[in-house]
C-alpha cells in the first residue's frame, strides 16, 4: 500500500485525452495531506513566511501547504477576475503551450522581510514561477524557491527559479495510452 507522497502521486496519477491529471489527488484526504506534506518538507527549515500558489490548483495546493508550515496563503490570480487593491503585474514568458498569462499579485500581501515558496502542481517552462518571482522580489520579499507535484523542467532553472523540487520528474509518470 502506498505511503510516501511520490507514491501516492502516482497511484492517483492518469492521462485523460491525452492530457495529465493530478486532480484524483485532491479527492483522497490521505494522498492529499501526504502530498502537501512532502512539498513543503524540503523548505521546512528555511523560515518561510509566505507561500504563493498560482489559479487554480495552486491555490489548493498553496493554501493547504501555508497550513502545514503555519505561515500565510498569498493568491497569484491570472486573467481578469476580480481582486481588489494594488496590485504587481507580469505577463509570463509562453509556456508549454505558447500562451502567456498575465499574473497578479496584491502588492500588499508581501514585503521586505518575507520569505516566499511557490506551491503548484506541475512546472515544465517556469515561465510562470519566474513572473511570481519577480513579483515577489519587486515587493521586498526574498525568493526561496518552489515545490511541485510533477518537475519537468528540462533545463537547470537556478539563475531564474532558484530551488525547484518536485515529488517526481514527468519522465517517472506512466506513459500517456491515447
């Protein structure tokens, strides 16, 4: 029986129209709390004060993480929807589709002094933790780094992304049957 968070991942791991989907994770109370437990056991000395989750899944994944760590949940909206006060925008770089997203942050929920984490699900261009980054530092606050499900960045992202860690590479999921 599955225990560990990369084991667990993978047992509720599919491939749905040829697309990934992680989202069975969420439904399983076990293989959830496992899951947050091994994202933010790499940073677990590193003093966190804040964690960033990116619409949608790392809004899950980020505030449940922000529990675990007994620090605050800061939301990265995309898009347009509503999101009051002041806020620090960046248009990512394409991502694996070639889309880019204008990210936000309210500029209010980080400062000098805060250290941030960025929690997601998967990370294969970092485009997008690379926007949340600079949004971060524009605010004061020190980069830490980020933890994700799946890792498929397929080149050394240190100078952009700082720390990466990932419960498994995409190259340790199961092979996509469409």
């Amino acid at each position: 029986m599955p225990t560990t968070a990369r084991d667990l991942t993978l047992e509720h791991f599919r491939w749905i129209d040829g697309h990934a989907d992680v989202w069975a994770i969420f439904r399983d109370a076990k293989a959830l709390a496992a899951v947050v437990a091994g994202l933010v056991e790499p940073f677990r000395d590193e003093r966190i004060t804040a964690v960033c989750g990116i619409e949608s899944r790392g809004f899950l994944l980020g505030g449940a993480a922000a529990v675990e760590l007994g620090v605050g949940f800061v939301p990265v909206r995309k898009g347009e929807g509503l999101f009051p006060g002041g806020k620090v925008v960046r248009q990512s770089s394409p991502d694996y589709r070639r889309l880019r997203h204008t990210l936000r942050l309210q500029r209010s929920s980080l400062g000098p002094g805060d250290r941030v984490l960025l929690i997601d699900d998967w990370i294969e261009t970092g485009s997008q933790a690379a926007a949340v980054r600079s949004m971060a530092e524009e605010c004061g606050s020190v980069w830490m780094g980020c933890s994700v499900i799946v890792d498929q960045l397929t080149d050394s992202p240190e100078h952009t992304l700082g720390t990466v860690r990932g419960l498994l590479t995409a190259q340790e999921l199961p092979p996509c049957e469409s």
